[in-house]
C-alpha cells in the first residue's frame, strides 16, 4: 500500500507539471515510478548523497544541476554549503535525468519547456540582460549610470555564459559516458550469456561422458558377476562330484567290511564244525573236542583283515586320486574367484585391469577398462575448462585467456564483444579526462564569478 499511496500523491503533485508530461510525451512511464522513487516518505528530507544512492547518479553529478538554471525548478533547500530535497525535488531532480539520458534532451530543451530562457541569474527570478548590440542604446537612456557599473554587470553576463556552456559540456560528457557504460554492460551481458551457455554446454558433456562411464562400469560388473557364477558354478559341481567319490569310497569299505565278516562268519562255522568230533581212541568210541573258540577267531579275524583292507585300498584308490584332482580344480578356480568377490564387495571404480583377474575375465573386460580411462582424461580436460568459466563469473575483469576455453562457436562471439568493451573503455577514460577539465575550469569560472559579486558589492 506505501508504494501505491506515494505513486498516488506524485500523480496528483505532478499532473500539470511540464517536465512531467515531457517525460510522459516520451513514454518513459516504465521508467518514472521506481522502486526507490516510490519508496519515498512524503514528511523526509534527504542528503545529495542518499538522493544520489536514490536515483543512481553520483553526489557531484546532482550538485552540477544546482549551478544550473534549473535550481529553481529543482528547488532543493541549502543549509549552508549543504543541500536537502523532499521527495518533490528528487522527483523532479529524477525527471531531469530521465528526460536527458533516455529522451536526448539538453538542458536548454529542458529550460525551454519550463518556459525559461537561458540567461543569466541576477536574482532569484530568472531575468535576461540585452543583447551586445542593445548596450548602447542602453547607455544612451541611462547617461546617468555610471561606466565601470556597466562593464562588471557584463562580464558578470559573459561569466555566466561562460558557466553554463561549462556545464552543458559537463552534463552531454556525462551522458556520453553513461550511453558508453551502459554498452559496457550490455557487452559485459552478452559475454555473460556466453559464459552461461558453455557452462550449460560443458555440464552436459560431463554428465552424458559420467553416464558412459557408468555404462562401462555396469558392463565390467555384468562380466564380473556373470563370470562369478559360473565359477560357483564349477565349484559346487566339484563339490557334488567330489561328495559322489567321498560316498563310492565309503560304499566300497563297507561293502569290503560286509564281505570281510561274511567270510569271517563262514570260516568260524566251517571250523566249529570240523573241530566238534575227533575220532575216538582204541576203543573206538567218539568224544566232543576240545576247542580254542577265542583263538580260532582272531586267527580268521587277522588273516581276513590284511586280505579285505588290501582289497578295499585297492578299490578306493582310484576314488582318492579322482577326490584330490577335483580337490586341486576347486582351489585353482577359488583362486579366480577371490579377485572377482573383492572388486564386487569394494563398491570402488575401475581404474585399471587388475592382474588378479584371470586371463578370460581380463580378456572380457579389457575393452572396458580402456573406455573408462579415455573418458576420465576427457572428463578431466572438460572440468578445467569449466573451472575457468566457473573463476570468471567471480572475477571482476575479462581474462582474454579465458577465449581459449570455449568452443568454437564461441570464441568468435566473445573475442568480439571484449575488443568493444576495449574500445568502449577507452572512449570512456577519454570522455572522463574531458569532463575533468571541464570540472576545472567550472571551479575556476565560479571563483572569478565570486570575485566579480566582491567587486560589485564594493562598488555598492
């Protein structure tokens, strides 16, 4: 509401105001009612310095208006060597800059739309002395004057002539310089826009050149866990063949040991039979043999034992060799294995091929690798120039080597834009150089016009 209630009272304070309706005629309305304009406070007043931080123009730029004829219409309040504007003047102060900077307007058009005459000020109204070929007439009706009166009230009219040719030479440098700066900007833009687009530019190669790399990644993963499985593979199938042995090696020792007791069985009945009866003595009567039961068996036990366990070696040995080659596979392939679950469980990248790999993994992957490696060095050269692009955007000046960076479509736009800004700078320093001996002889006239306001209060 602030910022519409302020627009509201300087539409209403300036509806019938020349210079105001200038600047409408003009179309610089977009231009008019500032942020900082419309922030103003209607009961404040306020330094040239603020003024100047107001509408973007320097202490010493507004203090030149305050020499001018247009101090009237500005009508800022002095307090001695020091000047406050209420929110009117700076307005109006804003309307002049405005109308001069963006609508080609001088002073003097300026003055004309006021209705004021350039001339000099003698007062505080605004009045013209006659023209050179008026002043004998002049003398002519007034004898009674006396010469020397004359001869200052001119030099006083030439001095303010002079003044305000200064001035008009201060405010068109000023233009200038400002109608340059704004160029420089524009360039300073441009370049700018530049910056951006090869930013946007190298972030997306090196975002497409980090999903390659991912893609590679993948593909040597895909390998990885492809050869994984195949070597679990190999392995429980080495495994389940080396079970089979195991379980051969035991069906043959038991079958060994059913055959070693079968015969034992046999060989104790067969021998308790023969033993049960000897042939009787003299008398021809049969009697029951004494038999050593205990020993007859350990002699079967032990001469059987040495026979099936020779039998049973014999049968399980080729088993065993068969368990000990499958044994060896198994630890060869392992081996292969190990490399391969450490890369996988790493969760690191792939910078090299590892010569834990086996041959037909390294084989596979090789390709990869080698992607890998091609897009990391053009990632690498990618970022560093981004980091130059990145650098300038913090930097206050142009770095010429920074046109080595770009791509091509670029460079030529660029280099454009920073030999104007070259160019531009010059004409600014220039204009700048101008505008200070202007500055100085504007110093100089204003102490000879004090000089003569002495003299003429001598006289009086």
């Amino acid at each position: 509401m602030e910022e519409l209630n302020m627009k509201e009272i300087l539409i209403n304070e300036f509806e019938n105001d020349p210079i105001y309706r200038l600047a409408l005629l003009n179309k610089l309305e977009d231009s008019i009612f500032t942020e900082s304009i419309l922030a103003l406070h209607k009961d404040t007043t306020y330094s040239t310095v603020e003024t100047g931080k107001i509408i973007d123009r320097s202490d010493s730029t507004i203090r030149n208006h305050f020499r001018s004829e247009l101090v009237d219409y500005i009508a800022p309040e002095k307090f001695g060597k020091f000047y406050r504007l209420n929110y009117k003047s700076i307005f109006k102060l804003h309307l002049v800059f405005l109308l001069i900077d963006q609508a080609g307007k001088t002073t003097i058009d300026i003055l004309s739309e006021l209705g004021i005459e350039p001339g000099v000020t003698v007062s505080s109204n605004f009045k013209r002395l006659p023209p050179r070929n008026e002043r004998n007439d002049l003398q002519s009706e007034n004898d009674g004057q006396d010469y020397f009166l004359i001869e200052t009230k001119v030099q006083e009219f030439e001095q303010k002539l002079d003044l305000q040719r200064i001035m008009i030479n201060i405010l068109k440098y000023e233009k200038e310089i400002s109608d340059l700066e704004r160029k420089i900007t524009h360039n300073h833009s441009k370049i700018n826009e530049i910056l951006i687009l090869s930013r946007l530019k190298y972030e997306k190669e090196i975002s497409e050149i980090e999903q390659k790399i991912t893609h590679n990644h993948s593909k040597i993963n895909e390998i990885l866990m492809r050869s994984l499985m195949e070597y679990e593979k190999e392995i429980s199938e080495l495994e389940q063949e080396i079970t089979n042995n195991q379980s051969k090696i035991s069906e043959a020792q038991d079958q060994s040991r059913m055959k070693f007791l079968e015969e034992k069985q046999s060989l104790l009945i067969t021998n308790s039979l023969k033993n049960s009866f000897k042939k009787s003595s003299f008398l021809g009567f049969l009697k029951k043999s004494e038999v050593d039961v205990h020993q007859l068996a350990n002699d079967i036990n032990s001469n059987l034992r040495v026979k099936y366990d020779n039998e049973a070696q014999e049968n399980i040995k080729e088993f065993k060799s068969i368990i000990k080659d499958l044994q060896g596979k198994k630890v060869t392939i392992e081996g292969k294995l190990k490399p391969i679950k450490n890369q996988l469980h790493s969760f690191s990248l792939y910078s090299d091929l590892s010569d834990e790999f086996d041959v037909k993994v390294q084989d596979e992957i090789k390709e990869y690798i080698t992607n890998i490696k091609e897009l990391k060095k053009e990632k690498e050269t990618i970022e560093s120039k981004l980091d130059a692009i990145i650098n300038q955007f913090y930097s206050s000046s142009i770095n010429i080597d920074l046109i080595d960076v770009l791509d091509i479509n670029f460079k030529k736009n660029i280099k454009e834009f920073i030999m104007s800004i070259e160019e531009l700078e010059n004409k600014k320093q220039i204009l700048e150089s101008s505008r200070e001996k202007e500055n100085k002889k504007l110093n100089l006239s204003q102490l000879s016009d004090r000089k003569i306001e002495v003299l003429s209060i001598l006289e009086d």
